[in-house]
C-alpha cells in the first residue's frame, strides 16, 4: 500500500524501500542500484541534483542517498531542496570532503547520515538498514512475502 506524499516518508508498493541515489560518477550509480537492488531496495538514480528534484516531484521515495560533490545542484543545495519537496525523506550524503567541515550544515539541513568515500559497503548497509523505515523485500521471495530480518 502506498503512502500519499504529504505523509513524509513514502513507502512504495508492498512495503518495498523507496530509494533514490544521487550521483554524477556513472560507474558509482551502477554499483550502488546493485548492491543496494540485491539487498532487496528498489533503487532509482539520477545523475546530478536537478534531476533528483524533478524524480522527487514525481516519485514515491523514503530514502535519498546522494554524493556532496556535483556539478549544478551540491549535495547539500539538493538536501535543502529536498526536504522542501518531501519533508519526511530520510537523507544520507556521501563525501569525499573532510566529513568535519560538513557535519554542521549536514545536520542543520536533517541529513540523517554523512558516509565518506570511497565508500565501506558494510558501513552503507548498516546505515540504510537502520534508517530505513521498514524491511526491504527480498527478491527471492514469492511478490508480496516480505522477508523478516
């Protein structure tokens, strides 16, 4: 059952995690939908900021994971932008940047969780794990049998 978009967080059809990752390294985005797929999210990307807003507006999303560093939109312009869009999304940022001279405005901003890259898989899991609002579905699984973890 899908929640409408003016409850906050939005969780797809079935119970599936919603996640959208947000990042201009092609090569990082496919690697990512993977590792996070197989992990039973449903995963969308978009390649720089603007196109994270405009996938926003039209998605049903409970989590965003997003790089800092992107040409146009950075990540914590598109977190602000976000959180005007869907108040209830859960935000994680990725940086290559010192996580110090971030942390502040990340948290100002309610970014829930800033990951260094290059990026500890395990880290990421535990993360997602933790902050997402229910269970993902396991994709082995029959379509509406959700996986207890």
């Amino acid at each position: 059952m899908k929640q409408s978009q003016a409850e906050g967080n939005s969780v797809g059809t079935m119970g599936i995690t919603e996640v959208l990752i947000v990042d201009d390294d092609s090569d990082c985005l496919q690697i990512l939908k993977a590792y996070l797929a197989v992990e039973g999210y449903r995963v969308t990307c978009a390649s720089d900021g603007f196109e994270a807003l405009t996938v926003l507006k039209t998605g049903f999303f409970s989590l965003m994971l997003t790089d800092y560093n992107m040409p146009g939109l950075n990540g914590l312009e598109l977190c602000e932008e976000a959180r005007k869009i869907k108040p209830g999304l859960i935000m994680i940022m990725m940086t290559g940047a010192t996580l110090n001279r971030l942390q502040a405005d990340a948290f100002r901003l309610g970014i829930s969780s800033l990951l260094a890259k290059p990026l500890d898989f395990s880290e990421l899991l535990g993360v997602v794990r933790k902050l997402s609002p229910i269970t993902p579905v396991d994709s082995t699984l029959p379509i509406g049998a959700t996986l207890i973890r």
